[in-house]
C-alpha cells in the first residue's frame, strides 16, 4: 500500500474505539524467518492471553502493509497499530537510534538488555522516538551475528581496503574508515550480488538465518566474531495515542510479553547455532575468526565513528554516555567473577 493510502487512512483509523478491531503490528521480518517470526508471534499470543483477550495484535509479514523502512511513519501516523523492526533503520533521522539496534564492540545479550532496562537506556529510546509519536520497547534479543561471508580470505586489514561489503549503520561507518565500501542491500539480493562480483561480502545474521539464503553457495569465508552486532534488540513500538489509549492493566502486558520474548529468543537462538555451523563446514566453508590485527583496526575506527557521532548530536552522545558509564560500573563486577584466569 502506498505512503498516500496510508497517510489518508490515518486520522479514520485513529478515530476507531481503540477495541474495535484486532491491531495491526506490521513486522519488518518475513514471518518464516527462524527467531523473528516465532517471536513476533509468541508476542501476539502472550498478550492476547494476559489481557484475556482485550488487545489482540494481528501479525503482518514484512511487506504485508507497509515496507520495513516506512513502518515507523506509519505506526506514528496511525496508519498501523504498531511495528516490529530494527531500531538502526531510524538512524537517518535519529542517530541515537542506531545505538538501541545495536552497538560495535558492544555488550552481549545480558548487558544490552541490563542497560535498557536498569541502566537508563530505554529512557533514552522513548525519548529518541517521541518525535515519531511512537512507543517503543526492546522485544526479543538477537544474539551475536557473524562477521559476515566473503568470497575471499580476510587475513589482514590490507584486505578490507577495496572490498564492496553489504552492510549499513555504523558499522557500515566503521568500515568506511579501513578502506572498505559499505553498500546497502535488500536481503534477497544479497546471493546473486556476491555471486555476479558486485559484492565481496556481505553481513546478514546468524548461522540459522543465513543458511535460508543460500550465502554458502556463492561464498565459501564465514567469518566471526560479529563486532558490529555483538547483541542486538527487536523492537516493539505501537502509535502513542493507541498507547496512551490502553488501560495500565493493558500497558503493563505488552510490557510483560516484552520480557519474555527477550529470553524466549536468547535461549532459542543460542541452542540452534552450532549444527548449521556443522552443516556449513560440511558444505566446504571455512569458518573462522577474524585476525586480531582486523579487529583491533576495526575497534580503533569504531572509537574514531563514536566520538565524531558524539560530536555531532546531543541525543547520541547522552545515549553514548549512557551506555559507557552502565558499562563501566557492569563490567567490574564481571570481572571479580571471572573464571577466564583460573
């Protein structure tokens, strides 16, 4: 449906008893896709049964209503009820927003989570999508991604320099910075792109999610860790007014259904990861980590993106702070429980 449709279908929408019908949560993901659709749809049950059937969220597939990146003017406009996305989408108009999709060299799945909730972050989210007259919440974790796949080995940084690499956000900003030319693709693709030379790598997700594509087809470098997504967020948002509009009662489930969703995909990303990575090495893949001389020059210029983005925007660098500081403080105790040096 077009920008338009939508647009002109936002005030009759908003003007409906916020009951009246079940609510739209258009998703950004395709419903089959393993973790995300699940997930999504673990939500739309988990809320429909604690408010016993009083708010009932009807789960669109990616493309279904509104493309990915139109999602969040749409749910604001009223237009949809509520998406299910990617924070680092908004990141053209609020950088901030990149840092609640998730943050390079950043924390795993407990700490992000920890952060947001008990550390100020989610303060910050809602105050980065006021201006989208939206609600958002972390809604399901995604674990650490793979590097990526490249159609050649990656044994020093001299072997960034040159490559046409699928990735946005800022890590796409941080690969800039050693000689590498981000480009931004459509998942779909991503397989003929590395296959016809237009691409030589590219970055999507974890094994489970890249096996469906077909990556190891067409390139035979898997690499790890994910230094630009080390964790990942989810994000549920829903227009304000419809937000506004639901009893405490009805709030505090969707919240609820949150929390749950975060450990449901944790623990089901995790456990399903190592037999694919099995089946790629079957495959002919080579599955490594990158070099640590790679990864220290990709740190350097993450610092390098992070103080120039700090620079520039307040939101990002109180958001920025935020993190660290959290960081600091939960990373102190971790290490007085460490069992790394026994």
């Amino acid at each position: 449906m077009k920008k338009t449709l939508l647009a002109t279908a936002a005030a009759a929408a908003l003007a409906l008893p916020v009951h009246a019908a079940d609510l739209t949560l258009q998703s950004a993901f395709g419903r089959t896709l393993p973790i995300l659709g699940p997930g999504a749809d673990r939500f739309v049950e988990l809320v429909s049964t604690l408010t016993e059937g009083s708010v009932n969220f009807r789960h669109l597939g990616a493309g279904e209503l509104a493309p990915p990146f139109e999602i969040l003017e749409n749910v604001g406009l009223g237009a949809i009820d509520a998406g299910w996305s990617f924070a680092g989408y908004a990141e053209g108009q609020v950088p901030a927003a990149a840092l609640f999709g998730s943050i390079p060299f950043g924390p795993d799945a407990i700490k992000y989570v920890s952060w947001v909730h008990h550390g100020g972050g989610l303060e910050l989210w809602r105050e980065a999508y006021e201006r989208f007259n939206v609600v958002p919440m972390p809604c399901g974790v995604i674990i650490s991604e793979a590097a990526g796949w490249f159609t050649r080995p990656i044994e020093s940084v001299d072997d960034l320099r040159g490559l046409n690499f699928r990735i946005g956000g800022l890590g796409g900003q941080i690969l800039t910075r050693v000689g590498a030319n981000p480009v931004s693709l459509p998942a779909g693709e991503i397989s003929t792109a590395l296959q016809t030379g237009r691409l030589d790598g590219a970055e999507l997700s974890f094994p489970s999610i890249d096996i469906l594509l077909g990556f190891d087809q067409v390139a035979k470098h898997y690499y790890f860790p994910g230094w630009h997504q080390p964790s990942g967020f989810i994000e549920f948002y829903m227009n304000a007014d419809r937000w506004a509009a639901l009893s405490d009662t009805e709030r505090r489930a969707i919240e609820t259904a949150c929390h749950d969703v975060n450990a449901w995909t944790i623990g089901q990303a995790v456990a399903v990861q190592s037999p694919v990575l099995d089946e790629f090495r079957s495959r002919g893949v080579e599955v490594n980590r990158l070099p640590d001389e790679v990864l220290a020059a990709l740190r350097a210029a993450a610092e390098e993106v992070f103080a120039e983005q700090s620079a520039a925007d307040d939101l990002f660098r109180r958001t920025w702070e935020s993190y660290r500081a959290f960081s600091i403080e939960y990373d102190a105790y971790q290490a007085l429980s460490a069992f790394d040096r026994f």
